[in-house]
C-alpha cells in the first residue's frame, strides 16, 4: 500500500474514483531535531531525488512551516528506506496556528510503510501553518528524499480503466555480457524506472482553461514532477507515482460539446518502487 487515506475522507469535490494530481506544494522554512551529516533537513524540500534528509538517530522529526495557513490535503514522501528500516511515521500539522500544538491527520499518527515504494496521504483540506513527519520508531535512522506538502488537484473525471496500470510499466534496460564463444556470462541494469499513460476524456473547457492551464505550466516547467494516484479507492493503492512528463502536457478537444470536449492523456516516467 503506497496510498494513506485519511479516516473518513471520501473526496473533497471529487470521489476518490478520480484521480489525484499532487502537484500545487508549498515553499516555506525547514527544520529537523537532527540532521546527520551530509543529509541536512532542507535537501528533502526539493523535486530532486538525489538527496535527502538523514537523522542522527532512529527517530526524529521533519518539520515544512509555511509562515501563513495554508490548505493542506496531500503530503507526499516520494524516495525513502522507511520499509527497509522497519520505520513508524506520525503525519502530523500544527492545529493551533503557529503555537506548535500538534495532532496527527486521522488514521495517520502511526503508519508502517510495508515498502519503500513512494508513499501519498491524501487528507480533508485542513488549513494549518506548518506540516511535520515524525519517525517514532526504527530500525535505524531512516533517509527520507522530496517531501510535499500541498493542495491536491483532484480531476474531474476518472481516467480511462484500460491500458497498463502504473504497477506494471515497468522500464529497465540491461547490459548483457556475453563471452567472445557466445555464452552469456550475465547481465546488469543499465537503467530502471517505470513509465506509463494515464488518459482522462469528457472534462469540461472550464478546466482545462482553469485548474489544468495552471498544473500544464508546472509540468511543462522545470521542477515538473508530481505525485499521482490514479484511482486512490480501497482495490487500487498501489497505483501511485512520484512522476515527471515524458512529453510535452496538452490537452486536445474530442466533442464540440464544451461541458465534456476535453481530453488528456499524461506519458509519464517516474521512480520505480524497487528504487526507494
């Protein structure tokens, strides 16, 4: 399971049928308990996966303050061992504006991630100052890499239920060796990733002018990447990426109907599970 729901939210305009962007995050102060070295608190705060925020000890606690409320209702934690190191994890926000009085999202306040695959909790929009992810328990000090905390898009139809599932688009490439007689001597991987389509139609103009003129111009910009869940219900948790376009994001109008015209389909790449 990769995808966290909150006890009791079924959606806030859309049913967790449709499928969640997790693009919109916001910027603000980092901090940390502990930082070990090399692995400082703010190295989580980016897309990038190729650093990452370390504790001293197997417990501890990152903390994203926004300096004014903001409408949270996804965190994401895309790269991390927290499987691996047997972790705990608290998700927590700051409910008494600025004062530091802390509560755990329903259903959040003691999560064991089974893997280390991307992880996505999707909660009510809950307006708070500052968000935190609190490891009370491991193995050992856990490294955790891109933390976002924003608004989810939730978009208006569900995608399209055919074609690969995110859990199957697997994209490795291998190095073969091969000895000069012709026997094969084994093989490396040469790359790994996951990539696939997501396709939604029937979406009125309003949107695409609206919410999806603005996640086009994050996608096609140069942060880009988001988390996505295609269809975030109880059968289909596992079907969420920390993603980033292949191509370029456009939509196409399929009927001249504008309350149902638009169409879009997503190509994407993203990080393998296996890769946390």
């Amino acid at each position: 399971m990769s995808v966290y729901i909150a006890t009791g939210f079924t959606g806030t305009t859309y049913p967790l049928s449709h499928g969640r962007v997790c693009w919109n995050a916001y910027s603000g102060t980092v901090t940390a308990t502990t930082e070990a070295a090399g692995f400082a608190a703010s190295n989580a705060a980016t897309v990038r996966t190729d650093s990452a925020w370390r504790p001293t000890a197997a417990t501890g606690t990152w903390t994203l303050t926004f300096g004014s409320a903001q409408p949270v209702s996804f965190i994401g934690i895309a790269k991390h061992d927290l499987g691996t190191q047997n972790a705990t994890i608290a998700i927590e926000y700051d409910a008494a504006g600025g004062s530091e009085v802390w509560a755990a999202f329903a259903g959040l306040g003691a999560v064991q991630p089974a893997d280390d695959a991307p992880l996505l909790f999707l909660v009510p929009a809950t307006s708070s100052d500052a968000v935190r992810v609190r490891i009370t328990a491991a193995d050992a000090a856990p490294t955790i890499s891109v933390v976002r905390v924003g608004e989810a898009d939730e978009w208006p139809r569900p995608f399209v239920w055919t074609g690969q599932p995110i859990t199957e688009g697997d994209r490795i490439s291998f190095d073969n060796t091969m000895s000069l007689t012709g026997n094969w001597l084994g093989r490396s991987i040469a790359s790994d990733g996951l990539s696939f389509d997501l396709q939604m139609n029937n979406a009125p103009e309003s949107w695409r002018r609206g919410d999806f003129a603005a996640f086009k111009a994050y996608a096609n910009g140069e942060d880009a990447a988001f988390f996505i869940a295609a269809r975030p219900t109880a059968d289909y948790l596992a079907e969420v990426a920390y993603a980033w376009a292949a191509d370029i994001v456009t939509a196409s109008r399929e009927t001249p109907n504008k309350a149902v015209s638009t169409s879009v389909t997503l190509s994407c790449q993203a990080l393998r599970p296996a890769n946390g």
